[in-house]
C-alpha cells in the first residue's frame, strides 16, 4: 500500500517509523516530513494545513492511505476533502476533531454527557468572565477556546494572574481568534495521565498510558510547552483506573460523539487527571500526543496499518493489538529559549553515535547534507527498556553524545 503521513514533527516521525514496520507498507511518504523523517519515508514538500495540494497530490499519486496526525489540518476538515475525492484517510472528520478544536465543544459535551471534568463557564465578554474570576477566587484555570500549539492555558495562582491572561486572550489577542472566547474551569490536583485510544467510531481500544511533562523546566516550573518528554506507561495509571476510565469516560466520550451524529475514527486524546475525586477529563485531543505517541508506539508490538485501517473499516472490535510488557521513554532535546523564540540552522552533531535508542526527529532540517535545527523541540531520544528506571537511563545515556547550539533539556522526565 501506498501511505502518506501529513505532519512534520517528532510524532510524525514515530508514525513513520512504526508504518516502515509493516511488510504492507511498500511506499511511505510524508509532507512536509523533516530531516529525520527523510530518512525512513520521501517527503514531499507540502504543508501540512495546505489542504488543496494535499487532496491533489494524494489524488494524482494514488495513496492508498493518508494518516493526517496534526490538528490543524484535522480541525479544516482534511479527511472530509480526501474522501470526498475517494482518498481514504485515517483520523476524525471535521466535525468530530472540535472535540480538541473547541473547548468550549468539548466542556458542554462532557456537561451534557455527565463525563467528569472540571467545573467550568463560557465568556465571550470581558467585564463577564472578570467578575467570574473575582467571585470564584484563586488557584483558577483559563483556557482559549481554539486550538494554540498546547500553549493557550494558564493555571493561575492568583486573581491578578488570571485577570491578566483574560486580558491578554481576549484584548490583546495573544493567540489570535482562539482567545475570542475564554474557558474559566476550577483548578484540578493530581498526577496527569494520557491515554491515547484508537477509536472506529463505535469502538474504543486504549493505548498502553502514557505521561508527559508540559512545563519548559525541572520541577515542573515554567511556561507549559508542547511537551518536553514522555514515558510510558504512567506508573499511577493502575487496572482498577483503567477500568473506571473505560466505564466513565472512554465509552460515554465515543458513545456521546456517535450520539451527537459526529462519530470519531481515529486516535482520541484523553488528558486525565487522577484527582482526589476520582479521574477527570483535562482536555480531549483528536490526535496522537507529541511526545506521548514517539513512547506509546515505540511499546506496540502490532502492525500499526492494519490497526489503522481496523479503525476506518469499522473493525477495531476484532482488531490485534498487542503491547510490549517493557517500559519507555522520550526524552525531549530542545532549543534554548522555546517555548519563546530560539535560533535555528545550527548543526546537530553526535547523531550517529546514539546507542540503544531510537532518535526521532521534531524539529530539524537536511541543509548542505547536514542535519540541522529546525524548531523548538528538536528531537525525542526514544528507549525502551524492561523497567520505566531502566528506559529513563537508557534514554538519558542515548542523549548524551548529542549536541547543538543552546541544547536544552528537562532532567527529570519520568521522575515527577
Ligand atoms: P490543556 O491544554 O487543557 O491540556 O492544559 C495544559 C495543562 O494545564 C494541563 O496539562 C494541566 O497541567 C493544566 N491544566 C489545564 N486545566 C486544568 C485544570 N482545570 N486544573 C488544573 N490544571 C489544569
Ligand atoms: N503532548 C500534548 C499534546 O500533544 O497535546
């Protein structure tokens, strides 16, 4: 089969890299794709929110499958387009990927549906949500509406705090149109699990858990980012949870999607968090996690296309997925400044000398034959090992020859 894998970073990669796997597979390609990526599938210089060219090239190239993993072009409605011109393509349609592309959607989902989340209120008026925040006190959480790279959510410790991300959402525009609207929502405790889980629509199958770590430095202080590193599984995540997710959230989420005639195939993000009060929704993504998925694939012992076509098909109910029983961890190597603004174009050295790890690419670029920075987030040192202490060493030991200009990286990741 022919696939192509719309993306370009260190997600992508993974996909790429697990789909190479499959004897299926007899051509990957992957637009736009990066330096890594280049390495394992052709990459065709499209971006990834450029649906016409997309829907055409996948068109007059015959794909056999395309797998839009980013959300972006997930919330424009790039699966619709593809099939619409009879190319099949894995991941939710337009109407189902709101579940990440609006919060303001997915809140009133989980109100209506009785799926625990935080308490929470919907402002499009400034002077509105200011009074909420003075009434409600501090610690209290808000969110812009839209999608905002993962970064449009501020858990503020003090009214002042979240009267000033209110200002800056919604007058000063600090995330554009996604900020027209603000989600105000109690503040949660407890430890954040992921649970990414392949969805048919009917079905929902989850992943081995997983945890990431959002803040840009140790000790989980500073502004949240994309993700700085993954392990998996979560050590908190135990059967008894597992079994009361199932039962509370994962069955009534794609159970209240299909109910609201917006039926969700594709993989669905579940951001838990294991309160005193039970687990409770953070967020839902229509998405693989980056850096969740370089983890959680890197423990799948099946051919990741046929889950996948087990998914468009309607099939996953019979579908084989089988998880190693070792542990893993990515670990993420940054530029210097992200999530604010950092160089790039600088040399990566020490690539070929990573032992007992899979690199995968997020950020980098083929200049001169050379791989160099491209991004923030620039690679995901990947180890999979018998224990979770074992894969964090393994991960870190991998990372070690590795260096480029103002190199970053959290050192605790899988240790709080
Ligand atoms: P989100 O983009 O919604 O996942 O939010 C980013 C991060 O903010 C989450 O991973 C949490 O660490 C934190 N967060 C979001 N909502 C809440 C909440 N209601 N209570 C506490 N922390 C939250
Ligand atoms: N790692 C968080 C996300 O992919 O949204």
């Amino acid at each position: 089969m022919k696939v192509l894998v719309v993306g370009s970073g260190g997600r992508e990669h993974a996909i790429c890299w697990k789909l190479k796997q499959s004897p299926k597979v007899t051509e990957l390609y992957c637009a736009p794709g990066n330096g890594g990526i280049a390495q394992v599938a052709q990459c065709v210089d499209i971006k990834a929110t450029d649906a016409d060219a997309m829907v055409k090239w996948a068109k007059d190239n015959a794909m056999d499958l395309v797998v839009v993993a980013p959300d972006d072009p997930l919330a424009l409605g790039m699966v619709d387009a593809l099939e619409a011109v009879g190319v099949p393509a894995f991941g939710p349609r337009q109407n189902a990927a709101i579940i990440e592309a609006s919060k303001a959607f997915s809140k009133e989902l989980m109100k209506k549906y009785g799926i625990p989340t935080a308490k929470y209120e919907t402002f499009t008026d400034l002077a509105a949500a200011q009074d909420y925040i003075r009434a409600q006190g501090a610690p209290i959480v808000v969110k812009a509406d839209g999608l905002a790279l993962g970064k449009g959510v501020v858990v503020a410790q003090t009214v002042e705090e979240a009267l000033e991300a209110v200002q800056a959402m919604m007058v000063d525009k600090k995330f554009g149109a996604s900020g027209a609207k603000v989600v105000i929502e109690e503040c949660m405790t407890g430890p954040e699990v992921t649970v990414l889980a392949f969805c048919d629509g009917a079905t929902v199958v989850p992943m081995t858990s997983s945890q990431d770590h959002k803040r840009a430095y140790d000790g989980n202080q500073g502004p949240n980012t994309g993700g700085m590193g993954a392990i998996s599984p979560s050590p908190y995540y135990t059967p008894e949870l597992a079994q009361r997710c199932m039962e509370e959230i994962f069955l009534p989420t794609v159970r209240a999607m299909a109910a609201e005639g917006r039926p969700f195939q594709g993989v669905l993000y579940f951001g838990l968090m294991l309160t005193p009060d039970g687990p409770r929704v953070v967020e839902y993504n229509a998405r693989f996690g980056d850096p969740e998925c370089q983890a959680v694939l890197s423990l799948l012992d099946s051919d990741l296309l046929d889950i996948l076509l087990a998914c468009r098909e309607g099939r996953l109910d019979t579908a084989d997925i089988r998880w190693k029983t070792e542990a893993a961890c990515c670990l993420v190597l940054a530029s210097g400044g992200y999530p604010g603004s950092y160089g790039k174009g600088y040399p990566i050295e020490g690539l070929d000398q990573v032992e007992n790890a899979v690199v995968f690419h997020a950020g980098t670029a083929q200049k001169d034959g050379q791989i160099v920075t491209n991004g923030g987030r620039v690679l995901g040192v990947t180890a999979v090992a018998p224990t979770l202490e074992a894969a964090i060493d393994a991960a870190y030991a991998a990372a070690k020859p590795i260096h480029f200009e103002a190199m970053t990286f959290r050192h605790d990741i899988g240790r709080v």
